[in-house]
C-alpha cells in the first residue's frame, strides 16, 4: 500500500521532523531522522542539493560552512570532498564523525524504517538536472511513494511533474494567496505548505474539497512563548484543528512538542 500524505487515508495526522530532529540533532543527518522517529515523527523534510559531481545530497544551504567543517559551495564540490567532511561537531562535539548523507542513503534509511520523506529541491544552478537525479533515485529506490517533492519554485515544480509523471509535489507558500486551490493547480502540485500564521478554516477546507492535502509548519516552544505570555496563544485553535481533520502533517524543529499536539487532538493513529 502506498504511503499516503492524506491524514484520512493514513489514519493519523503525519508529525513531519524538520531536518529531522534538528532541535537536539545535527539537521539533515541520519542521527537527526533516526531521533525523529524515536520522537514520534511518521515523515522526515530533508533538503537536497548537488555537488559538482551531480550527487544529490542531503544539505540545507548551498554552502557547506554552517553545519560542517569545511568551506565552500557545495556545487564546487565532489562527492569524495564532501564525505570529508564533519557535519557534527560544529553542532556538539558528541556528534563528531556524523556525515553529510546522500540522497540514496536517506532514502533508503526511510524505506527500512517505513518513514514518509518531505523532499525539498534547494538546488538553484541545476533545479531541472536535480529534479530529475532524484526521480531517478525514487525509482531505483523503489521509494516514489513515499516520498513528496517539495520547492518554494512552483513552476520548477510544474516542469517537474510534467517530466516525470507520478512523482506527488507540494508547494511552499509563505502568503496567504487569494486563490490558493488555482496556485496548486497551475503547477499541479498534490499538497501545500502553509505557515502556521497565515492557516485558514476555509482555505483548508477548500483544499480537502479538491483533493489537495496539507501541512502546516509549527514554531518552536521559546518562539511561541511571547505569545503565551501575552495571553495569544494559538496552540488551543491549532489542536482544535488537527482534531476536526483539516491538517494532514504538522511539521517542526521540536519532534516531540508536535507530536505531543497531534496526540492531544486524538489523531496520532
């Protein structure tokens, strides 16, 4: 059965780790997802750019400066110089040794451990040539269905979609669009991404009706808690939607603060 990013089909609303456990773990590192799962994350978000050998790796930033210990962009770098590298102890020195991992050993990692991979493209000299390296992967992976492509670039998105068929996209949305179901449909996109403050009742129920799925990105507990001094605090609306099915994945630094969400809205499967 294919790994579904629909909360209804699922069974449970999806905890998303953002770079996997990054709160306590070096992001983007199989340390990161292994501490999310045991957190109670179902799906990871990783990043993914190329060395200049055309790997695709696991990498948030362009440069590889700061989260490991080396210097440069990752496009002037092979494969061989980034294994080199520690992308651990500029985190905590308890991390030392921990690598940058490739495309290939996330996703293999995510289908032993039976996890949902949210795959952002940050690639931006070689988008097209990335999009296709990891659909390629996906296949030889046997992990395409486990897996959404996702990119602030809607129209790479598009691209994407056309070239290869099949492989689900989501679109990064940091504005509250007056068309919102239009904007996934122009680039035929599957889900959305929606920033905590600019979530909407209606526009979420407008995407279910049309069969997009969604995920909502949640601050960390110290950025909330302004809020909750100052007597705003959205966590009780936020539960209250999980609850009435209107969220499919809720995302965050902090795994085990966001699953603690999805089981108070008695939606964790």
């Amino acid at each position: 059965m294919a790994f579904s990013f629909f909360a209804r089909e699922a069974g449970r609303v999806h905890v998303c780790g953002h770079r996997g456990y990054s709160l306590h773990y070096p992001e983007n590192t199989l340390p990161a997802f292994e501490a999310a799962k045991a957190a109670g994350a179902t799906t990871v978000e990783i990043d993914v750019v190329l060395t200049t050998d055309g790997e695709p790796i696991v990498l948030h930033d362009l440069t590889v400066d700061r989260t490991t210990n080396g210097h440069g962009f990752a496009a002037d770098l092979s494969l061989e110089q980034i294994r080199r590298l520690d992308a651990g102890v500029r985190f905590h020195r308890a991390f030392a040794g921990t690598k940058i991992p490739t495309l290939a050993e996330a996703l293999e990692w995510a289908k032993a451990d039976n996890m949902g991979v949210v795959l952002e493209i940050k690639e931006v000299e070689r988008p097209d040539i990335a999009v296709d390296h990891v659909a390629a992967l996906l296949r030889a992976t046997d992990t395409v269905d486990r897996v959404i492509v996702i990119s602030f670039d809607h129209v790479m998105l598009k691209r994407a979609v056309e070239r290869h068929p099949g492989l689900r996209t989501e679109a990064i949305t940091h504005a509250r669009h007056a068309d919102l179901v239009g904007v996934l449909k122009a680039c035929s996109a599957n889900s959305v991404s929606i920033e905590l403050d600019m979530f909407r009742t209606d526009d979420a129920k407008a995407l279910h009706e049309a069969g997009f799925s969604t995920r909502v990105h949640v601050p960390r507990p110290d950025v909330l808690a302004p809020y909750w001094r100052g007597g705003r605090d959205p966590l009780p609306k936020l539960v209250q939607w999980i609850a009435d099915g209107l969220i499919d994945t809720i995302s965050g630094d902090d795994v085990p603060f966001i699953a603690m969400l999805v089981k108070r809205a008695g939606r964790a499967g």
